[in-house]
C-alpha cells in the first residue's frame, strides 16, 4: 500500500541531512498513490496525517526546526555570499543555531534581494529558470531556480494534492495567472503531468475568453487571483451563466485578500463547495500555507521555518497582535537562491495562545493574512485598520464593487477612503458611511469619477494580456 511508501518518505523528508532529494523517487510515489487509488477507490480520512506527519508534539517540532534550521545555515554559510556576510556580521554560529537565537539574525528584505541579487546565488548549482514576483508592490524581486528546484517542487505539491484529492487522473486544470509567473505555471504544469491532468495556461486575458474555456472545455479546476475571479464572477453574470454551465469541482485563489463577498459569489456562481485560498509567495517557495475551516492560515513545518514578527519591536508577536510573516526555506528543499528569515511584509495577527481545534491543529497557525504591512492605517488612538477590513467591507457594498478600489489614508485622526463613483451608485454617501461605520470604520468618504478607479488600487487582475479574439472584438465594436 501505498501509505507505507508515504510513511518512509515523511521520514526521510523529517530525517534530510544535508543530501538533495531524487524527485523521480517521489514521481513514482505518486504513481504508486494513483494506481492504489484506482483499484481501491478515494483516499482513506487519515491521509492528512501522511501528508502533514505527526506533527502535534512541540519538542519534536523544535528539534526538527532547530535541525533543519542548522543545516540550511551550514549551507548558505559556505555558498551564498550575502549569508556568509550576514552570519559573520551577526556572530552566528550555523552548527549552534536555536530557534530562541535566530532573533539575533536580522530578516531579509525585499529590498536586499532586488539590489543584490547575484548575492543570493548559491555557488554550488547551476540556475536553470528565472521567476519574477508579479506582486502589486513595487520593483519585481527575480528568483532564480534551478533544475533540482524544478523538478522537486511539482513532485511534492503533486504528491499532497494527490493524496488530498485535490488532483485526479483526468482532471484539467485552467490557470489564468499572469503568463510571466513562470514558477507558477511550471509547478502546476508538471504537477498536472505527473498526476495525469491536463494543464490549460490562459494567463490574465479577458474574462470572456477564460468563461469560454471553463463552460466548454472540460475544466475540473481553476486556479487565479481574488481580483480576477471577481471578474469572471461579473463577466459570468452578465452573460447570465451560472453553476450549471461549469463542471468545476475546485477553485484556489491565492496573493491577494479573498473578501468574503466574492469568495460567496464564486462559490454560488461557479457550483464549488468553498474557495481554496492558500498562503504562498515567489520569494519563499517551496514553503506554502493552508487555510483551514475556521480561518487561519496553518504553515508547512517540514519545509520551512515560519515565525511571526511584531511589526515594531522584531520579538515574537504577542497573542492577538498583528505581526509579518518571517520564512526561511530549509535545505534541500530550497537550492539555487535561497533566502534565510525573509521578511515577507504580509501581516496576520496572532492567534489567542489556546490550543486549536480546527481539522489542521497540529500544524502552527496565524489569522489569514490581513495585507501587506506598508499598508496598514495607524489611527491617532493606536487602532489599526488593515487592508483586510477595507477591502471586505468595500466588496460588501450593495454596488458590488469588484474587485475593491480605493485609496484610503489618516486624515484629521480618521480615515479618509477614496472610492470611485460607481462603488456607491443607488446607495448614497450618507448610507455607505453608515455601512462603513457598521464594519466598525469611521470613514469620511472622497467620492472620485471612475476614469480613475484603476489608479486607486493596483490589483493583479490588472496584469491584463491581449489576445487577437479581445483585439478584434475591440475593433469591431
Ligand atoms: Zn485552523
């Protein structure tokens, strides 16, 4: 049976000394898990704690992190420039590393990665494929990957989507991320190929376009961004298409807040049980985060090291604080430009310290992620407002705003939210600062034309690709 084969492998994954794991090993497990699946049928209900491993004891946790921690600093201590300059500043010590010290370490930057990126390439492998972040925040960071990167990632991924059911034999997989998130589509690419589905890139191209491929193409999965799935929402809408013109059985989401409203309205229109919306960023693959059915974002341990900073003070954030995300990558899972305590800037809160009773508990957590830090509103009385608040409750909004734009700053100890004139149509300032006052912001409204809604808030959905079907359309309108 196949879990013995899984068994032995989440102990080599926990047990990695220093050696790069063969990906066709894992090839051929999945190939073991789809041949075991199809003579005896679904996955058994214990298959989560195959994947994720017995997790729930603390000390072993620290040992495995401590551990992995140490190993994955020996490396970059001899091969990447920029750590081996950073442990020495730091008087760090790799082989004596604990997971109390790591504090003396500072995080990595984004900015340190764009002005110095050669420093990151490890010396030891050759890269092999370039990946930009397409994010919606400044100068893009390019990470390198190479060929062991490549062909490893998809494995893993493939391996836990197998086992989770999330891919099948047969499924088609339809992406409409920006064609230029290279890693991206090579991960879904190869973990298609690996599990059997069919692969469709479609990129950012005009939402009719992409409707057209999911109704009449056989598509069993959709993979995007919050801000282009409200446009399929409003797109499908229009042209009066609902659940039963879709055989979608699963819809993920990820780099941006997933609002409730759109989250409800994708569901409702797309026929899907609920929206997967996982945590992951180009800077810190392999590492990834799962969203579980109470709301919190739940860290992989075996990959990587996750922590969440105060946003002030660089110590552990305290329960019920808000803090950013800190990731370091272990070796061998992360190879030709790793990066060691980044500093992701993407703020999630703290959960209370009390044991968690959710289906993923044994797995450390966070809240979901309530935007990026740069973006927090600091109010005069120390109160917070994250990007989180304002886009839930400017998509909750009669008008349907979708996805939200808005430029919101501090003005005279409140906030003054900037909205387009479309965002409130048929409902009238005096009501919208009552809803706002309901979601519990005090907002003083700026009511702008929509000529200028794009340029209030940048969304990924605004990476838009031209086809000669949009083009020709274009014309002959
Ligand atoms: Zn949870």
């Amino acid at each position: 049976m196949f879990e013995t084969g899984v068994r032995q492998f989440r102990l080599a994954l926990g047990m990695a000394q220093g050696r790069r794991l063969d990906a066709r090993n894992v090839a051929r497990l999945i190939d073991d898990v789809l041949d075991t699946l199809a003579e005896f049928g679904e996955p058994g209900g214990d298959v989560a704690e195959l994947i994720d491993g017995p997790m729930a004891d603390p000390q072993a946790r620290a040992e495995l992190a401590t551990a992995s921690l140490r190993r994955t600093a020996r490396r970059l201590a001899a091969q990447s420039p920029f750590y081996a300059r950073r442990f020495t500043a730091a008087d760090a010590a790799p082989d004596k590393l604990e997971i109390t010290g790591l504090r003396t370490i500072p995080v990595t930057v984004k900015a340190e990665l764009t002005d110095r990126p050669g420093d990151f390439r490890c010396a030891d492998v050759p890269a092999c494929l370039a990946t930009r972040t397409t994010g919606t925040t400044g100068r893009p960071a390019e990470v390198w990957l190479s060929r062991y990167e490549l062909d490893l990632w998809p494995a893993l991924g493939a391996l836990a989507s197998v086992l989770r059911d999330e891919l099948r034999p047969g499924d088609v997989l339809q992406v409409n991320l920006s064609s230029r998130a290279t890693a991206a589509l090579h991960l879904a690419s190869t973990g298609c190929r690996l599990a059997g589905a069919g692969f469709r890139p479609l990129g950012i191209v005009p939402p009719d376009e992409a409707l057209d491929s999911l109704a009449e193409g056989g598509t069993t999965l959709l993979q995007t961004c919050s801000s282009y799935l409200a446009e399929l929402v409003t797109a499908a809408r229009r042209r009066g298409m609902s659940a039963g013109d879709f055989r979608l059985r699963r819809l993920v989401v990820g780099g941006e807040v997933l609002s409730p409203s759109v989250a409800q309205a994708g569901i409702r229109t797309f026929g899907v049980a609920h929206i997967d919306d996982p945590y992951s960023m180009t800077e810190i693959a392999p590492v990834t985060g799962r969203a579980c059915r109470q709301g919190h974002q739940h860290y992989d341990l075996g990959l990587g090291y996750t922590e969440l900073i105060d946003l002030h003070t660089g110590q552990p954030a305290a329960p019920g604080s808000l803090g950013t995300l800190v990731v370091t990558p272990y070796f061998p899972y992360r190879d030709c430009m790793p990066v060691f305590r980044y500093d992701t800037r993407d703020v999630a809160r703290c959960l209370p310290d009390a044991p968690l009773r959710c289906e993923l508990a044994a797995i450390p957590a966070t809240s979901q992620i309530l935007g990026k830090a740069d973006h927090l509103l600091l109010l005069p009385g120390g109160e917070v407002i994250t990007p989180r608040q304002l886009i839930e409750a400017i998509e909750a909004l009669p008008a349907e705003p979708w996805p939200a734009r808005y430029r919101a700053t501090v003005c005279g100890g409140g906030i003054r939210l900037t909205l387009p004139a479309s965002a409130i149509a048929g409902y009238g300032e005096a009501e919208t600062v009552r809803h706002f006052a309901a979601a519990g912001l005090d907002v003083d409204l700026d009511i702008v034309g929509d000529d200028q809604a794009a340029s209030l808030r940048r969304t990924r959905s605004d990476l838009h690709e031209t086809t000669f079907a949009s083009q020709h359309a274009l014309v002959g309108a």
